[in-house]
C-alpha cells in the first residue's frame, strides 16, 4: 500500500467509518500493510488511536516464519487476532494508544490493550487497561513482557534469601531479572551467551554471567532463553532438590535434553510456566486483568527502559519484522511509532 495516503474518517451510509492500516503476515516469511474500515464506537467500546506498538520477538517471530504447530494454533491466538496460523493473519499483543471515543472515564487516556499492529481499532471498553501517569507510553509496550514475568514469579514463588539465576537475558528474563531483584535479599544473576548484555544487567540491579561462568547450586533457575542449551544449563545449575521454570516457548522445534546423567539422582524438577492463563497459586485471587494492571503499575520503575533497545516508524514495518524474525541481533524490544498513522 502507499503509505503517503492519509488515514482518516469518512462517511458510510449513516455511519462514520475509519480507516486504518493493520499489518499482516501474508504467509510465513512475507508481511503487508494493509488499509481496514473500522465502524466508530457503540456504547460499551471504546475507539483507540494506536501511539506505539512493541514486537514481542521470541512469539511473533514464530508467528512470522510459521512456526506455530498445528496441535497449538488455537491456544496460541492472540486475544485479538484475524485470521489463522499460518497465514493470512493479523497478529501481535502489545499496543498503546490514546482513547478517542468511549466512555468519560476512559476519554483521552492513554490504554494499553492486547491489540495487533494497527492505526487505530475499536474494542469493548473492558478489553482496554489505562496507564499509570508515571508509565511512559513507549514504555508501557513492555506491560506483556511484565506480565509474563508477574506469571513467572507467581509459579516460580521464590523465598527471602534465595539464589536465583535467570537463563536469557531477552525482555522476558530481564523482566523476571529485575522483579526477583526487588525480593529483599535474593542474590539475582542473568545468564547469557551474549556479553553485551552485562551493560543491560547492570542497569537492572542483577548481576551477570556468561555460560560458561554461571554459579551452580542455585536455589531457583528459570529459563527464558528459548534454547535447548540454555535448559540443560539451567537443569546443571540448580541445586539437588531443586526446581527449574521453563519460561521458553520452542514453537515447532524440537528440544532435545541430557537426562541420562544426574537428572535423577539429584531428583530435578522442570515446570513450565506460561503467560495465557494465571499461575495456579493466584488464579483463584487475581484474574488477567488484575494481573495486567499490577504489570502497569510495576512499569513506574524507569529501569525499564534498558528493554526499550530500537524503534521505527509504522511504514517500516514489513521490513522490520522480517529483519528480527530472520537475523536475530543484540536488540530487548523493538517498537513501533504510529504517531502519525492516524
């Protein structure tokens, strides 16, 4: 599409219609932007204009090369989501806008929703959780990644005192880095293959180490890094007894683990931990939405913004999401600048 063209109102019938632009992952490997009708809104919903959106790489790039198995393309749909896995389909999870019609209480107030990459949507006025005046509204793109680490933590229930080492410093385990942190007393190491990030580590509060530097005898592991090698170290660090929280999602690769050697002698427990429902020892107390706003409101620490590592403009996204699908690089969380889409 000519991404010149302005994106605005106009009249149908008897109805103010908007367009808006939405990306899309035509099939795997290939990405549009494509112009949508958008109705305004009715009463009960609310109409946002998109001021950013973060791309959630380790998810969305499964979702952009086509590897969601087919045994999880139901479980894994996005709360808003068109079409289906493999493609077409108009994915994402990580939106911030401003409200431009609904309710009073929501008129003008900066929301974040779980809403793919477009302009401009209209949504049920519950779907939508204000931000917090101290959260930045680029920053509170990150509310998904903390809510994840909220989910983790939550499964994970560390003790006073305890040592954590958190495998992959991508935005999910400096997310969990930096909450664990926060516990009085715990001793908090991110683990990663790349040393670049000891700069991100020291921004967050936590110490750091390469693999082959990782503290062993760990009370508590969790493993984010989405790799195989990063799970076997995890299972290798924790101490005897001990339990490790795999946080990774591996999409339609295979992983394959040493388990032949201590794995049973020292009794080791791998759990999974997983952001689409709320973890067992609080799902009777706190619902999605609880958890979302307690993720809001933890984004009020600017540590965060070590996780804020690159942002283009919306025009540009075909092109980026291709580049952090296919190339993986140095960079925590990429966003996207709608400012002037609508």
């Amino acid at each position: 599409m000519n991404t010149e063209e302005i994106v605005g109102w106009f009249i149908e019938g008897d109805v103010s219609v908007r367009e808006a632009v939405a990306f899309w992952v035509d099939e795997p490997g290939v990405g549009d932007l494509r112009r949508e009708s958008i109705a305004g809104a009715s009463e009960g919903e609310v109409l946002v204009r998109t001021r950013w959106t973060g791309v959630s790489r380790g998810t969305e790039a499964s979702v952009f090369l086509g590897h969601v198995p087919p045994s999880e393309r139901e479980r894994m749909r996005a709360p808003f989501q068109e079409g289906d896995f493999p493609g077409p389909v108009k994915y994402g999870y990580l939106n911030v806008g401003v409200v431009e019609q609904g309710p009073d209480a929501l008129l003008g107030r900066t929301v974040f929703t779980l809403f793919p990459h477009q302009s401009a949507f209209v949504v049920p006025a519950e779907a939508v959780v204000p931000v917090p005046d101290g959260v930045p509204a680029r920053r509170a793109v990150l509310a998904g990644a903390l809510e994840t680490a909220v989910n983790v933590l939550w499964d994970a229930a560390p003790l006073v005192g305890d040592r954590v080492t958190v495998v992959g410093a991508g935005m999910i385990g400096c997310c969990v880095a930096r909450l664990a942190g926060g516990i009085p007393s715990l001793d908090v190491v991110l683990v990663d293959v790349d040393p670049s990030r000891r700069a991100v580590a020291d921004r967050l509060g936590v110490g750091f180490a390469e693999p082959g530097d990782a503290p062993g005898d760990r009370d508590l592991v969790v493993n984010t890094s989405g790799s195989e090698a990063g799970l076997q170290l995890a299972l290798e660090s924790v101490v005897a007894d001990g339990e490790v929280i795999e946080a990774s999602w591996y999409g339609d690769r295979p992983v394959t683990l040493a388990l032949g050697a201590d794995f049973h002698s020292r009794r080791l427990t791998i759990r999974s931990s997983q952001v689409g429902a709320v973890a067992r020892r609080r799902r009777g107390t706190r619902s999605t939405r609880d958890r979302l706003a307690l993720a809001l409101d933890l984004l009020q620490d600017d540590a965060f913004d070590a996780l804020l590592t690159g942002d283009s403009p919306w025009s540009e996204l075909p092109a980026v999401m291709a580049e952090l699908a296919e190339r993986p690089g140095p960079e925590l969380c990429h966003t996207i600048d709608w400012t002037d889409a609508s």
